[in-house]
C-alpha cells in the first residue's frame, strides 16, 4: 500500500494531469458485509477514484498514458486492475 500511495498514484497524476484531470481519492476496501455481520474479504482491497472534467477527457488519458501507468502495476500487485467507468450524479 505505501509504494501504491507514494508511488503509483503520484505517477498517475503525472501521466493523467495534462488531460483535465483534477484528482484522485483512494479508499482501502475492508471488504462485503454479509447478513450474519461478518465482512466477506471480496475480490478488491483498494479502490482509486479518478476525477476528470469529461469521459473524452479520461479517453484521452489512456490513450497518451495508459501504457506507462499499467506497466507500474506490477510493482504492487500480482493481479491486473479492474477499470469501471462512471459519471458522477451528486
């Protein structure tokens, strides 16, 4: 988790910043509450929510970057991303 927060975010915002991008949070997912009030660890264990003015705008950004920040997952995980899409309501 430190190399991601202290190294691969950074370079996202590097790589990301020219394409109208306006920032990053960064969740830990503690995991699925289930109905016995356990948590289920589930599938993920960090989410990263990217800002930026437009869907074009993200596009853009994979497109010019996606190369240079992928080949970095591997520095802190043993499993590809999973990229999901959204557009913010509220």
């Amino acid at each position: 988790m430190d190399y991601y927060l202290t190294h691969h975010m950074p370079l996202v915002a590097e790589q990301f910043g020219p394409y109208n991008f306006k920032g990053y949070s960064v969740c830990r997912i503690k995991g699925i509450p289930q109905q016995d009030k356990t948590m289920d660890p589930g599938p993920y264990s960090v989410q990263a929510l990217l800002n930026f003015d437009s869907l074009a705008d993200f596009q853009a950004a994979l497109e010019a970057s996606a190369e240079k920040v992928m080949a970095d997952v591997p520095n802190f995980s043993n499993k590809p991303p999973t990229l999901l899409v959204g557009e913010k309501l509220a």
